[in-house]
C-alpha cells in the first residue's frame, strides 16, 4: 500500500500544479506535453481523479492506517 500511497500523492500534486497553471497562466502543462485531446492526456487525468478518490476514502474511512503508512514512510526515509 505504501507504494500505491507514494504513487497517487504524485499524481494529485501533478493535477494541482497542472490546475495552478490552468487558473494563473491560462496555461494546461498535461494538455502541451501530451495534447489537449490525446489518449495520454485522458489517461492522465482519470489517473488523477482516481487518486483523488483513493485519497478521499483513505482519509474518511482510514485516517488513522493512512497516517501510520506515511509516518512509517517517512521515517524509513530518513534513516
């Protein structure tokens, strides 16, 4: 699970950056890397909304196991 952790918080700081640069830029990274309709640029985006669901059910059904998986995460980083 850690793994599928990591895997969808990466996922969601690149849907809320690409959505940053939407809303001050007017500038769509996802859609200029990959074009604006592209199968790539679709699969993306449904990756980043079911990480957003993950996380949602992780942190109202789970918050306590989502909690000890990232501080065990983080703590086997720093050592």
């Amino acid at each position: 699970m850690k793994v599928l952790d990591i895997v969808t918080t990466v996922l969601l700081l690149v849907g809320a950056l690409n959505w940053g640069l939407v809303g001050f830029f007017g500038f769509n990274l996802v859609g200029a890397l990959f074009g604006e309709v592209s199968m790539v640029s679709r699969i993306i985006y449904a990756l980043v909304g079911l990480s957003a669901l993950y996380e949602i059910g992780c942190f109202t059904f789970g918050l306590k196991e989502t909690q000890h998986r990232w501080c065990d995460t983080l703590a086997a980083i720093k050592h």
